[in-house]
C-alpha cells in the first residue's frame, strides 16, 4: 500500500481509453454482453444489447428483457495511517471528522464506485473501540485516548457505507507495530508494552515478529474481534508482511527500494532481528531453511485468517493486496524487479493456489508502457496464478496523478481500467488512494466519470462462499407528475442488500442500484428520453447472487 515513502521510491516507475464492456462473463472483446450464469430469465435467448456512446445498452429485441447487470468492483483504500486520506489531521472535532468521512462516501458514490477499503488498524492501534488495542493516534491526536465525544467511527463508516449501497472492507496493517510518522508514546494496552518480547525495532519502525506466534495470534484476535462485532463486508491485508529492508547503517530507512520497481546496485541489507524466535524453531527440532521459514510463518497467518473469517461469517470475503511483481522464478520473460517472495516472505502464489483468499488485488503500479513491469503483463502473469478462479482485482496507483517528475496521466489510469475489461478473469480494480479522487487531480474524477463509470455496477459474484440466490423482491409502482415512483421489498428468505433496477426510456436501457435499506426512489422523467416505459428489477444478496428479474411497470 502506498502510504508513505517506501511507495513513493518503488512505485515511481514512469507512466486510449479502449474501455471494454463491464459485464459478467464478457470476452476479451468489448462487444455485447453475455447473460451470468445462473442469472438469465427461463424466456429463450435474445440478441445481445447493441452498445451504445458512453458504454451503456441499447433494447435487446425483447423491450422487456434488459441486458445483464454491469458487474465490476471498483473500490478505493482510504488510509488512516498519517492521515493521508482520513482524517485529514488527527484531532478533529467529531462533527467535521464525520463531515470528511461523507465527503468521501458522497464522492464514491457520484463517481458510481461501489466499494471503500479502509484502514482501521494503521498499526496495531485501532481507529473503532476496542479491548485489545489502543485508540489511534492519527484519530485522536495521542496513542490510546479516546475521542473526546464517544462514538464509533468504524460503526459509522459502515452504516453510512451502506446507506449509499457501498461496500465497507475493514483494512489491517497484520504485523506494523508503530510507523514511522508517529509522535505520542505507545499505549499501556498496546501490544509493544504488553508483550514486547515479540517488537522488534526495525530502522524507523516497530513490528511484530511473525516468526513469534504471540505476535500472530494477536493480530488474529483483532481481525476476528471486528468480524465478529462490525457488519463489515470484507477484510482486507495490504503488502507488509516482513518489512521492506532496508540498508545498513541506517541511511534510507524502510523505504529504500528502488524507482525501477527494485533493481538496483549491490547493496547491504539490514537483517530483521528475529534470531531469537528462529533459534527457538531450530531447538525444537525444525527443519525448514530461514527464508522457508519465515514464509512458513505468513503462511500460517494467511491461512488461519481466511478460515477464522469463514467460520464466523461466511459472507465476508477476505482480500490481500500484495506488491505487483511475482515470484523470480516464475516471472514472464523481461520482468524484473523487487521480490516480495525472497525479501518480504510472501508467497501469494501459495495463497492463490491454496484459495486462502477471495481477492487478490496485485499493487500493480507501474504503467502499461514500462516494459520491465508492465502493468499488462503482470495482470496476466497474476491471472495465470489463479488456477482456483478467485477475484483478482488489481490495485491501480491513482495518486501518482500529481505534479512530480514521474505523474501518471489520467488517461494512464483510464487505459489500465480499460487493460483490466479486457481481461475476462478481472472483472475490478481498486485505486490508491481516494485523495486524487477527492481532489480531481488532472481532471481524473472527470474522466472516469465520462469513460469508465458512466453507469452503475454490482460486483462481481462469488459462489465459492454460497451461490443461492435470493428470492424475487416485491414492488410497488405508481405514476406521478415526476416520474414512477417505486417501491421495494424483499422476498421470503435469505436477506438482501441491494436491488438492481433497469427502466427502458426509449430505445436505451438504465442501470441503477439502490441499497435494501432505502427501498423507496424514483425514477424520473427527463427531457430526452421522457418517462420510463418499462422498469425490472431483481434482488442482490451480499455475496452478488441476484434473483430472478421481475417486470414491476410497463407504461400504457
């Protein structure tokens, strides 16, 4: 994740649209939409839906069947670490950090994203209330005090998420102890002063040792806490494993990796100290080598994660975002680079290949023209990992949209989103961070609105956690000076958290989704293509099983 200057020296590697149709099932070619699997209505199959400018559908031949519902997760991370993103200095009263935190869910929204990735463990501190670790100090202003005002941000991020029909994925930093930008002393509850022989310090920063397994089995607990107490959506871990090394002496700090995504001259690494926890494995008669080892050790963590989350709540979906450049050995022809697997101890090939997650999202932050790490080619060298078919939704650097040397273009951005569409097995993205977003840099939040999120999107499936889809939604509809209003219910059965809604004005289908906790809206009348003639809707569960699609309003 790119949340200091580590990310900014491995991922300053210098920088159309061609956008693809967003569609379950779609090819590599972005022409007609193809019915999902499971989803299409018993009638016989239609002509697919013309495409029409600005990627929406025309009427296939039946003006009562609309195309297949656009199915694309597009998320952003927002970082709490250093109040990059959120809030934007520690201290803030609770009236204007609630006020950031709209904006945000606001501007998500209008842009037509429909996920929020944020980061309520920056390091081992928690910005929620908690029993096993301290208030952030990024939130409050001093490591452990409590907001002045009581409330729950991490309650109120997912209830206002919800509201506007996103997404909340709950991000963990698993083994960062204390970052570097911190100021104020650790806490009495914090993990460093309850347990320090499992800290190390590691140039500018503390961390756990992943080879203790105290230190594992905390981190655990406080994923799990949340899963348990919070209705997140997912759980998210980003690409801090072992540190990022760093030189010795001391001179770049945790950071220094090169621009060219880790090629470099010779140089001499600060070893990370855990020769206490790998003498203890050795005495109790291990056999693996050092560096097998301490992949052991991730391993464990991943895997115990991913089952822990499947036996508390099957429907929250846990995603890694690991640093884009795969193993050496197994690297495509003219990629090089940093390796995660040798220096960070991640082996997320092993993950994938195991099903230890439900979404990869590969930090692929580099551009599409870099030949030695191609934003293409790695996408697809990620995809050929994929042999258990999970999401992999890769991570895009929006905030490399500034003024530096080494800014991306928005159309940098754009043609990426449209690499991934291109990509059946992609199917999403997610940007870092929501701060170009926020801030429109270069006119990005503009161009994605016109050429990539003109329409709204459910995301994708993910039947390897449950493929029942719920029953059809119930629907009142009337006609009014305005427009039709509508209203909806959900089925006997299983819950449902969104509902898909197509009303035809004229020759050209419109997609909507709105969340099951506001079921009442309008669909208005507009100067161009006047009324809706005729509005369908289906019923979404939280793991995107849709439900047989109902005509609910067809104008006379």
């Amino acid at each position: 994740m790119v949340f200091n200057a580590k990310k900014r020296l491995i991922l300053s590697a210098g920088m159309a649209t061609g956008l693809a149709a967003l569609l379950e099932g779609c090819s590599s070619t972005p022409t007609a939409p193809v019915p999902e699997s499971g989803t299409a209505p018993s009638s016989p199959p239609q002509p697919a839906a013309r495409p029409a400018p600005g990627g929406l559908a025309t009427a296939p031949s039946d003006p009562h069947m609309p195309p297949p519902a656009p199915r694309e997760f597009r998320a952003a991370w927002v970082s709490t670490v250093a109040n990059i993103d959120w809030p934007s200095r520690s201290n803030l009263s609770t009236a204007r950090q609630q006020a950031e935190a709209l904006a945000i869910l606001d501007r998500a929204k209008a842009l037509n994203l429909n996920a929020i990735v944020l980061q309520v463990r920056p390091s081992a501190d928690a910005i929620y209330p908690s029993e096993l670790e301290p208030w952030s100090e990024f939130l409050t202003g001093q490591q452990g005090r409590a907001p002045a005002q009581p409330w729950d941000p991490l309650q109120f991020w997912i209830e206002q998420a919800h509201a506007r029909g996103l997404e909340l994925h709950a991000w963990f930093n698993p083994y960062r102890a204390r970052h570097a930008t911190a100021k104020t002393p650790l806490a009495a509850n914090h993990i460093g002063r309850k347990q320090p022989e499992v800290i190390k310090s590691y140039g500018r920063y503390l961390w756990m040792d992943p080879g203790e397994a105290a230190a594992s089995q905390h981190t655990l607990n406080v994923v799990l806490d949340v899963v348990r107490r919070y209705d997140i959506d997912g759980v998210h871990i980003d690409d801090y494993f072992y540190p990022y090394p760093i030189d010795t002496p001391n001179a770049a700090g945790p950071e220094g990796v090169a621009l060219d995504g880790g090629v470099g001259g010779a140089r001499q690494e600060l070893e990370f100290p855990d020769q206490p926890s790998w003498q203890r494995y050795l005495l109790e008669g291990g056999t693996l080598d050092r560096p097998h080892w301490r992949r052991q050790n991730v391993n464990s963590l991943i895997e115990a994660m991913y089952m822990g989350i499947r036996k508390e709540k099957s429907w929250v979906r846990f995603g890694i975002s690991p640093f884009g450049i795969g193993r050496p050995d197994r690297r495509p022809a003219g990629i090089i680079g940093f390796s995660q697997y040798d220096k960070l101890y991640a082996d997320a090939e092993l993950w994938l290949q195991n099903g230890w997650l439900d979404y990869l999202a590969p930090q692929l932050y580099w551009p599409v023209a870099q030949a030695p790490q191609a934003f293409d080619v790695l996408l697809d060298y990620w995809l050929a990992q994929n042999t258990r078919a999970r999401h992999v939704w890769p991570g895009l650097y929006t905030s490399r949209i500034d003024n530096s040397l080494k800014s991306f273009a928005p159309e940098e951005i754009v043609k990426q989103i449209g690499v991934t569409r291109s990509r059946g097995g992609v199917r999403g993205h997610l940007h870092f961070s929501i701060a170009p977003l926020m801030e429109n840099r270069k006119g990005i939040t503009d161009q994605l609105k016109t050429q990539a999120y003109q329409t709204a999107a459910l995301t994708p499936a993910t039947p390897w956690l449950g493929a029942d889809a719920p029953a059809a939604p119930q629907a009142s509809t009337r006609r009014d000076s305005n427009g039709v209003a509508l209203k909806l219910s959900a089925g006997a059965g299983k819950p449902v958290a969104h509902y898909a809604i197509w009303s035809r004005y004229g020759n050209e289908w419109r997609f909507a989704v709105a969340p099951a906790s506001r079921p009442v809206l309008l669909l208005a009348d507009d100067a161009a293509g006047g009324a809706a003639q005729v509005v369908v809707v289906s019923a979404v569960d939280r793991l995107g099983n849709e439900s047989e699609r109902i005509n609910v309003y067809t104008r006379s």
